[in-house]
C-alpha cells in the first residue's frame, strides 16, 4: 500500500471509528486495515489507536497525527482530482434550439460563460 492510500485509510479509520466500515468503503478486508494501521503504528513508532471489540478511538498521538495530515491529505486529494477532470474535460457539439428573441438576447452571455468552462463544446 503507499503511503498516500495508507494516509486516506487512517485519516477514515480517525473518522469511522471502526475498521469493519473502513474496509467496505475503500473495498478492501477489515484484517488488511488493521495491517494498514498497524504498519503505520510500527513507522511512526507510537500507538495511534486504542482497539475495542467492536470499536476503536484515537489516542492522543492518532489525534494529533490525525489532526495535522489532514490538510496535507486533503490537498493531495485535491490535486489528484484536479489532474483528473483534466484528462476527462468534457468535448463535443453542442446543438441550441429557441426562438429568435431568446437566442439573440438571453443565450449569447450564458453559453459565454458556458464556453469559459467548457472550451472543447463547440455550438451549432
């Protein structure tokens, strides 16, 4: 697993609370969260949660972890789905059809705008 993926299932694991839920959001099976976890427990040195049962809650150093790569998680994530909707930007023709009035009046600074963030629609 690297360290980004490692990174997003303890940020959830923080938030869940619970491994068994982690493992069906990220499709993944509950022992391989708590190998996840307990690997990065082993890197970083320290105990980031205390297990229960049926439940688990962050111990101060998982909370303060927790709470300071948040953000650093967060933009990556950001950064990923930016990059993404790049390669997927939507392309194609588009085709209008309304009446004299609206066409001249009303449509040229909505498909203006609409242009903007679509460049690769074209108009007929």
């Amino acid at each position: 697993m690297n360290d980004y993926k490692l990174l997003r299932t303890f940020l959830l694991a923080a938030e869940k609370r619970n491994f068994a839920q982690v493992a069906r959001e990220l499709d993944m099976t509950p022992a391989a969260v708590t190998r996840a976890i307990a690997a990065l427990e082993e890197d970083l040195g320290v105990q980031l949660f205390v297990r229960t049962t049926r439940q688990v809650s962050l111990t101060t150093d998982g909370a303060i972890f927790a709470a300071q790569i948040q953000p650093a998680v967060q933009a990556l994530d950001n950064a990923r789905k930016d990059v993404m909707n790049t390669h997927k930007a939507d392309h194609g023709r588009l085709r209008i059809s309304a009446p004299t009035w609206f066409g001249q009046q009303a449509l040229p600074p909505i498909l203006s705008a609409f242009k903007e963030r679509h460049p690769k629609i074209s108009f007929e």
